[in-house]
C-alpha cells in the first residue's frame, strides 16, 4: 500500500492563508491610520510641551476628573492611561484570543517562530537595560519599558516611507507586537502592583466569571457586558493591580469563533466596533498626555549620560534588533523552517529594526516604573528617542528592498476575473488549476 506523502508546509513568511490574510489585513488598515493620527498627537505634545504655553498643556493634563459613585478621582492623564487604554488592551486580548485560536499562535509548528522571536525580543532588551542600568549605578525598576513592540507606529512608518512590504511580513510584525502586548500586561499585573485589596480583586475575579458564563451560554446585549465591564474594570483598579489588566482579560474571555447563523463572533464585533475607537482616539490620546516631555539640549544629553535613560534607548534599538532577529534566526534553523525564497534574512532584519519602536507600552510601563520622578521624564524622551532611531534605521533598510517588495505585493494582490479574491489563491502558477494549499473549498468562490 502506498504511503501517502506528507503534506506541504508554507516556508516562513510565505504566502498566507486567504482567510489569514482578510483577518491581517483588516486588522493592519485600521492601525496604519490609526499609527499616523498616533504620531500627529505625539508631536502635538511635543510642541505644546516644549512651547510658551507648556502650563496650560500640564494644567490639562492634571486636570481632575471625579466619579463619586466609583470612588475615583483622577486626573485626565490618568484617566488616559488606566482608563482609555484599557480599551486598546481589551482590543489586545481579542487579537491575541484570534491568534490563538485561528492565526499564527493556533498550532505549535506555525507558533514556534513569532512567539520565540517575540520572548527574545523582550528578554534581549530587559538584559540591555539591567546591564546598563547596574554598571552605571542607576536603578534597575525600568528593566521592563524596552520590552515592547508599538505595532501603531511602526505601520504609521511604512505609511509614510510608502514601503510594499508583503502581506506575511506584515502579520508576523502584527503577531510580534499581539505576543509583546501580552507579555508588556503581564509584567504590569504581576511587577507594578500595589496596595493589593484582596476583598476588590476578589469582586473583580467574581465579575469575569460572571462575564465567562454570560459568553457560555451565549447570552447577547450589551446592556449586560457594558455595565459588567466598568465593574470588573473599577474593581480591578481599587483592587491595586493596573486597571489596564481588565481589558485583556475580558478580551481574552470574548468568544472568537462564530456559531452557526453568525456572520462574526462576538469577538470579531467588538474588535470591529472598537479597534478604529483605539487605534484613533484612545491611543491618541493616551500619546497626547505621555509624550509632553523636554527636548532642551540638557534634556537630551542625559537620555545618554544617565544610565537609566541610556538602558532604553539602547534596549530598544539595540536590545530589540538582537533579541527578535536573533530569535528568528535561531528559532528557523532549530525548527528546519525554510525561509521564504523571495525574501532574504535581511528582510527579517529590517523587521527586527521596526520592531525597537516602542511608544505606547512602553511609556505606560515608564510612568509605572518611575512614578512622579525625575528619571521618569527622562525614560519617556529616551523612548521617543530610540523609538524615532529605530524608524529612520528601519525605513532606510526596508526602502532599500522596496522594489522586491513591491513584485510580490503585486503578485499577492492581482485580480484579472475581479471576483474579489486575488488570482493566486485560485491557481497554482502555470497549471491554471487550483491551489489547494492555499485557499480551501470552503474560502473559494
């Protein structure tokens, strides 16, 4: 009896899935807008912040906002921070959940390479930071702010470098950034807690098991989620932990793959309704608050004389590049991937560099590292610093491959029947028959 051969495996950063590549491509056009209002916002903030009227820019940003019901009382930056942003990681967790259960992260074989790539990537950059921080005699709190990867910012990059860079060279970008936001809310859950209220996080515990049930026995309307959400949400924030941690969880709880009759999941239509809400406004806003720092010649020069500033700035641009093109590499050749034919490992480089652009986490885990100090003012203009570097070293090495790029955008994206589905996941090159390891019967026309 004849064995059957086994069945073909894409090369790594090979053509996606057409399913894959709806749900990426999706996902990447709202925070490639969303990445360029990001930067308009930051350098807003900037200029205020460094202009005449910087008063006014800091008596708004301290400006207090109270809820007497909820027993808050906080100012608007940090309304922006713990409560703003946990709709972009509520927004996290639904991506993440996706991942896990139909992308990248579904299976260990397709899982093995963003997710190594992405735990040096971190890993890299905290080591940087604690050498530097330790052999210049500053403080090793802020080990954990290079970690993360701003996926907003670096789309917002390729917008304006206008780069072709291919569909599979994109999400794996977007998974690396899915993977640090997970790794960014467990360093802040875990590392930057205080004042634990066991009776608080116990009601928020019993109000994410609440909403677990409610997604099980799929009970609808937002009636129901809304005002259980702010609840877990008030309760984990008085229970001492980052309110932040509340998005990712109930994002993680939302149910990701649609029932029978449903068009999307529910899941998919949070992530719809409120990824343009994070990617344009929340975000944003966040930056607007978070980036007002000094840029005066003095202020710059200590991102490279303290040893706290200067453990960033090198995490990031040098920590990041190592640590995810390192991983990549390795993890290729431990796992026998083949790369992709078409592209190089300079490629992956290029992708390594975008990656070092760490804004939003980052300056969230700056602020919690160094609360009210002024060390933290300096971490958030090492940030904007390594991250702008990170960019400029980015956009030079991936325009340098723009015209091999932009063939294989061309030929991923060609369209001659215009039945909406392009040709190449219809066909197998020169046999004119379908390419069945690419779009399966049920994606096809």
């Amino acid at each position: 009896m004849p064995i059957a051969p086994p069945p073909r495996r894409s090369p790594f950063l090979g053509l996606l899935p057409w399913r894959e590549r709806r749900a990426v491509a999706e996902a990447l056009r709202t925070e490639t807008i969303g990445g360029l209002v990001l930067l308009f916002a930051a350098v807003v903030a900037l200029i205020w912040a460094n202009s005449p009227w910087n008063g006014a820019y800091e008596g708004i940003r301290d400006l207090h906002l109270a809820i007497p019901s909820l027993g808050l009382d906080l100012s608007l930056g940090h309304w922006a921070a713990d409560g703003l942003l946990t709709v972009f990681f509520l927004v996290a967790g639904i991506e993440l959940k996706r991942e896990l259960v139909v992308g990248e992260l579904s299976t260990p074989a397709t899982a093995a390479l963003p997710v190594i790539a992405a735990f040096c990537g971190m890993a890299v950059p905290a080591a940087v930071y604690t050498v530097t921080a330790w052999a210049g005699g500053g403080s090793p709190d802020g080990w954990a702010v290079p970690m993360a990867t701003d996926i907003a910012f670096a789309l917002a990059v390729l917008a304006v470098v206008s780069t072709h860079l291919p569909a599979a060279l994109r999400a794996f970008l977007l998974t690396l950034a899915v993977v640090d936001d997970l790794g960014g809310i467990l360093v802040i859950a875990l590392f930057f807690t205080s004042d634990i209220n066991p009776l608080a996080l116990g009601g928020a515990l019993a109000g994410v098991v609440l909403f677990h049930l409610l997604q099980r026995f799929r009970v609808r309307g937002w009636w129901w989620y809304v005002p259980l959400g702010i609840a877990i949400w008030t309760l984990t924030y008085h229970g001492g932990i980052h309110a932040t941690v509340a998005g990712v969880l109930m994002g993680l709880l939302l149910r990701s793959t649609p029932d029978k009759g449903e068009e999307r999941s529910p899941g998919g239509r949070v992530s719809h309704l409120l990824h343009p809400f994070s990617a344009g406004i929340v975000v944003p806003l966040f930056a607007l608050f978070a980036a007002g720092v000094s840029v005066s010649g003095p202020a710059l020069t200590e991102v490279f004389t303290r040893p706290e500033p200067l453990g960033v700035a090198l995490g990031l641009v040098a920590g990041k590049i190592l640590g995810v093109f390192l991983g990549t590499y390795l993890a290729a050749r431990f796992t026998r991937a083949r790369l992709n034919p078409d592209l190089a490992w300079s490629d992956v480089l290029g992708l390594s560099v975008l990656a070092g652009i760490g804004f939003t986490v980052a300056l969230l885990i700056g602020e919690l590292a160094f609360p009210g100090a002024a060390v933290g003012e300096q971490v958030k203009a090492a940030v904007l610093v390594a991250s702008l570097t990170a960019a400029a070293l980015a956009a030079l090495l991936l325009r340098r491959r723009n015209a091999v790029y932009r063939r294989l955008y061309q030929e991923e994206t060609v369209d001659a029947d215009g039945d909406g589905i392009p040709d190449i996941y219809q066909s197998a090159p020169g046999t004119g028959g379908p390419c069945r390891d690419v779009l399966s019967p049920a994606e096809k026309p």
